[in-house]
C-alpha cells in the first residue's frame, strides 16, 4: 500500500450534497493546515455566506467564481461568452493544480461543463495525470464523465431519495445556499 499521496474524488449523481460534500472535505483540509482553492465552473452563484465563512481562513481557502450565473444549453447553440470563460476557468484550474501552490483544488461543477461540451474530458484527465503527487483535487457536478471516474481514486454518487421540494417546501437559507 502507498503510504499518502493526492487522490482525486469525484462527486457525483442526481442527489443533492455535491458541493456540500466537497466544502466538508476542504474545510476539514483547511483544518489540517492546508491550503484549498475552490473553483466554481458555470454556475458562479455563491452567497454571501459562504464567501463570507471562507474569508475567515485568511487565504488558506480562496472560493473563485468563474461562471457569469447562467448558462444555457440545449436548443440554442452554447453562447460563446460561456465557452470562452469555461475555457479561462480551466486555464485557471490547471495551472493551478500543476503549481503545487494549493494542497487541494476543487473543480466544482466541472461535469456539467464536460457534460455541455464545453471541456474536453481528455484535457482534464490528462492534468490529473501529471498533478503533484501530493495535491488532492475533487471534482463535482453530474453524470462524471468515464475516463474521469476510471482515474479518479474515489467516486461518490449522490442519490436522491426525497426531497423537501417535492413537498413545495423552497430552497432553505443554510441548508441550499
């Protein structure tokens, strides 16, 4: 057995916790002494709340949103503003994880930018390839995509088994955003 080496986590599926699972694991890194970086692809939706709860890491936990809020896909062809800053959030995210500067790197919502075609999976396994021994980085959003889940050290899918939605009950502050 390998003693400690970086893993990469995928979260993933229908149900909801994704990114909350992935904050967990960064705060519990952060409570080690290590440093995180958390890149939110597309979406670019943090509240406040969480932006404010990082700040109080002191740069040992930097939350970056790369999305503009809203991206949409099917019918209409992907806007090109979308592709354009997947592609920067990505330049971001690589050169991030291959600097060895963050001790976790957290790609949040980069399925759903691989799922829209708007990031090559192929590009993506091929910076996990060549990481740092010790960088750990998690990857969140549904329907991973194979190649990722075939490298990746650790998957979790999320499954749904009830929801207060499905009871009209709306997005709760602290527990959805």
């Amino acid at each position: 057995m390998e003693a400690r080496r970086g893993l990469i986590l995928i979260n993933t599926g229908p149900g909801k916790g994704k990114t909350t699972a992935a904050m967990g694991t960064a705060l519990r890194a952060v409570g080690n002494g290590m440093r995180v970086l958390l890149l939110q692809f597309l979406k670019g939706s943090w509240h406040y709340g969480e932006l404010a709860a990082v700040e109080a890491f002191g740069g040992r936990w930097v939350m970056k949103q790369m999305g503009r809020g809203f991206v949409k896909v099917g019918g209409a062809e992907t806007d090109p503003e979308d592709i354009r800053m997947v592609e920067e959030a990505w330049d971001e995210a690589r050169t991030a994880i291959l600097s060895g500067e963050w001790d976790m790197v957290v790609l949040d919502e980069i399925n759903y930018a691989i799922g829209y075609k708007m990031l090559d999976p192929e590009k993506v396994a091929a910076t996990l390839r060549e990481k740092p021994e010790m960088v750990h980085v998690i990857l969140t959003g549904r329907n991973a995509h194979p190649v990722l889940v075939e490298l990746a050290d650790t998957v979790t899918e999320m499954r749904e088994v009830k929801h207060a939605y499905q009871k009209g009950i709306l997005a709760q502050r602290g527990i959805e955003y």
